[in-house]
C-alpha cells in the first residue's frame, strides 16, 4: 500500500475530490508501470521522473525524461483505462465523456522544456510522446503519425533504444542542471491531510476497505466478503499511521482511535507484542 492508497480509503471525500484523488492515484500508478516498463534502459540513458521547472515564469511538470547520447524523450504518462475515440482536441469514451487529448499538453511542455535546454546551452533533439501505460486501454481513430505509444508498443519502442553505450558526461551534466532547477516545494501531488479528517479503522487485508469496527478474530469485509484477519488488519493500520505521521508517538491510546470502535486491550497486547515501549504510565509510548 502506498500513502495515496491510504488516504484515499481513509478521506471523507466530496464528489469533487473523489475523482481528483482517484486521478492521483491512477497517474501514481502509471509512474509505476512505467517505470518497470523501461527498468531495463536504465544502463543506457538517464531517466529523470516528475519534474517540476520553470522557464519565463511559465512552470511545467515533466513525468518523465529519458536523455540519450544525442537525444531527449520526453513522456506524457497517462493511466487511462478503457475504449476511448481520438479526437485532435478531445477524446470522448464510449459513455460520452470527453476530456482534453494529452496531446495538446504534451506540446506545451515540449516547447517550454527546449526553452530551458536552450537557455542551457543543450541543443539535442527532443523527442515527446504520450505513453498509455494501462493494458486495458484502447484507442480508436488515432492517426498514424500522433506521437503516442499505446500499451502494446511500449516494450517495443524503448526496446530498440539500447545503444549499448554507458551515459557520457555531457548527458551526466545535462541531467544535473535540470534536477537543480527542479522546484520541490512547488505545490505538490501530495494531498494535504490531518488526523482529525481522517476515517478511523482496519483495512481489510485484501482490499484496503476500512472496517470501522472490529470484534473477534476474523471479520467479513462488506465490500469483498474475504474474511479479515483482525490481528493483521490492525498490524496494517498501525504502519499505516507511522508512515502517515512520521512525527505522532504511537500510543496505546492514539492507535486505539485510529483503529476505529474495537477492544482497547487487543491493541495493546498488539503493540506489546510487536513493539518496543518507552516511558510510562499515561506517556508510554511504542517504537
Ligand atoms: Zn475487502
């Protein structure tokens, strides 16, 4: 699980913020893919991921960045699922919706990013394409020459790519000037949150739904009907607090909330068990 994962079983979410958080969660995933997708080009080229920069105070957001020996491929990720038709300005899906082709993004960035290489000194071809990562996308209509990869190219483009050759120390430069003017603290993907908003309870083990109570030792999850490990479910719901708030103490009594409505002394047998204390009394606390 990761924390978008997290979050997004835990968020009382509007309507609004479901499909903005859904949508993170979907593009989160297609980094990954991606990023096993090209695992093997790793020796040949560098590969620079969610890049935020800025030229003439116009900023852009790069997923990903290969740079070649002489070339620069920029990619668009996208994680869409489903039958979509091309359109030059939008797709529509079967159910009528219709959403902006990446495309039209993608060329903005690309001419914002040979800006800054410019500016840089570098005068290597860019090369940008959007790259549909998810297996079960479809797209109908697109002409031959749209710089796009669909799922079943993928492998096939970045597997000709191998040059063999080690990454010279110009592309090492090239590569060290862009994360410099990378911008971190540029809004992030990351959704803000608090403990207080946060749903309390146990993840079901195989779906990640919340149970908001717990009792015995297995449960039924209402969502997928697999029965729940309480035990585990409350081991998972302890990690899932320390990697939301690094910075809490775990304590009997905090994780005993967090945990949702359930016996205060199965959470602590938990902790002892699988924790270190420190301190006492009311300031005990588990590392
Ligand atoms: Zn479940």
């Amino acid at each position: 699980m990761n924390i978008y994962q997290i979050l997004f079983s835990r968020m009382y979410l509007s309507n609004d913020d479901y499909y903005y958080y859904l949508n993170l969660l979907k593009g989160f995933e297609g980094e990954m893919r991606f990023d096993e997708l090209i695992e093997k080009l790793k020796e040949y080229c560098l590969i620079l991921n969610d890049l935020q920069l800025e030229i003439r105070r116009s900023s852009f957001q790069i997923d990903a960045l290969l740079i070649f020996s002489g070339k620069i491929i920029l990619c668009e990720i996208k994680n869409y699922e489903g039958v979509h038709y091309w359109g030059k300005d939008k797709f529509t899906k079967q159910n009528g919706i219709a959403m902006e082709n990446p495309a039209l993004q993608l060329q903005k960035t690309r001419v914002r990013l040979e800006l800054l290489l410019l500016e840089l000194g570098c005068k290597m071809e860019v090369e940008a394409f959007v790259v549909y990562v998810n297996p079960q996308f479809t797209l109908l209509g697109a002409p031959a020459d749209e710089q796009l990869l669909l799922p079943t190219q993928i492998s096939g483009y970045f597997g000709n790519l191998h040059t063999g050759a080690k990454p010279t120390a110009e592309q090492i430069k090239l590569a060290d000037a862009l994360v410099k003017l990378h911008k971190p603290d540029y809004p992030s993907k990351m959704p803000e949150y608090r403990y207080d908003q946060l749903r309390k309870g146990i993840p079901c083990t195989a779906c990640g739904t919340l149970l908001e109570t717990f009792n015995g030792h297995r449960q039924s999850c209402a969502n997928c009907g697999k029965k729940v490990n309480v035990k585990n479910a409350i081991k998972t719901s302890i990690s899932d607090f320390r990697l939301l708030f690094p910075n809490e103490p775990v304590t009997s009594s905090r994780i005993t909330d967090w945990c949702g409505t359930g016996r205060r002394d199965r959470i602590f047998r938990i902790l002892r068990e699988e924790f270190v204390a420190k301190g006492s009394g009311k300031t005990r606390y588990y590392v």
